[in-house]
C-alpha cells in the first residue's frame, strides 16, 4: 500500500506534502486539491456513523464545483471496514450513491497512521487525532488545516458548513 510521500526532504508544511492512493489504485496526491477546500473523513462500512455517507454525500453535491471537495478514506482500525478496497467502493457507490473521492483503506492513528494524520493532529493537537470513525478534517485553499471535527458532528452541521462557505472559491 502506498502510504504517503513528502515530496521533499524537509517538515511537511501543509496538506498538499502528502498523498494518498486511490480506491481504485494509483496515486491519489493532495497537491492535486491546491486552491480548493477540502473536507476529508476517516470512513468505515460498518460503523454507527457510517450513515454519515448521505450527509457527506449531499454536501459534496452542494458545494462540489465551487471550490470544494470532499475525500473519504477507509480505515478498519477500529475493525469496522475489513472489506476490501473495490467491496468498499461498491458498498458506497450503490447504498450511498458517494460520488466523492475515496482512497484505499489507510490507518488513521498510532505508529502506522498515514502521515496525513499524523500531521493533522499535530496542527490539531492531541484531541483532533482519530479515536474513532468519521473525523472531519477541513484544509483550507492554502493547504492549511482549518479546522477539525469529532465523529458526532453532523456533516451539514452550521460548524462545518459555514466554515466551507467561508472558504469556497465560487458561492454556490
């Protein structure tokens, strides 16, 4: 699995330093959303908050286009997604109709967490790590970590929401 690359030798300075590989393979780099507000979530198939799939999915159609995208990245590190990569993409395309980007399963926390995680929690601080599913991440144009997001908080919520507006290139 391709976890990551720093693209340089020095301290990653923003989101845009990491890279993920996509659901259906290949590279998936961060870099690729510079200038756009990006909403990404630890996700998992099997979970109570799994249900935030329709939520996540509806704010993507909202304000995908204006500057915005959302990308959920799978993880079983609280066993709760141990499909594989293509029964997780089918299991979100055809019950949640998710039209976002999805990486290929990653771990979210400890010593193996992604370097994207390991990273948010440290602009963060200790509490924005992952304890659970569905933690919201919101990056900035700039790369920058806006703002972060417990599994409980709903994704249409007035917190997340109007964070995104303030953000977006193209007011929907």
């Amino acid at each position: 699995m391709n976890s990551s690359v720093n693209f340089s030798a020095k301290p990653a300075q923003s989101a845009y330093d990491f890279e993920f590989e996509s659901i259906e393979g290949g590279r998936m780099p961060l870099s690729e959303y510079r200038g756009q507000t990006v909403l990404i979530v630890n996700t998992a198939s099997r979970c109570v908050f799994t249900l935030q799939l329709a939520p996540l999915r509806d704010l993507y159609k909202k304000y995908g286009g204006h500057g915005f995208t959302i990308i959920g990245v799978p993880s079983n590190d609280f066993q709760q997604e141990p499909e594989s990569n293509s029964e997780i993409k089918k299991f979100c395309k055809v019950k949640y109709l998710v039209n976002f980007p999805l990486t290929s399963k990653a771990h979210v926390r400890g010593k193996n967490a992604h370097p994207f995680f390991k990273w948010a929690a440290k602009q963060g601080g200790w509490f924005s790590a992952p304890s659970w599913n569905f933690y919201k991440y919101l990056i900035g144009p700039d790369g920058q970590l806006i703002s972060w997001h417990l599994p409980s908080t709903s994704p249409l919520s007035r917190r997340i929401t109007g964070r995104i507006e303030q953000h977006l290139k193209y007011k929907p």
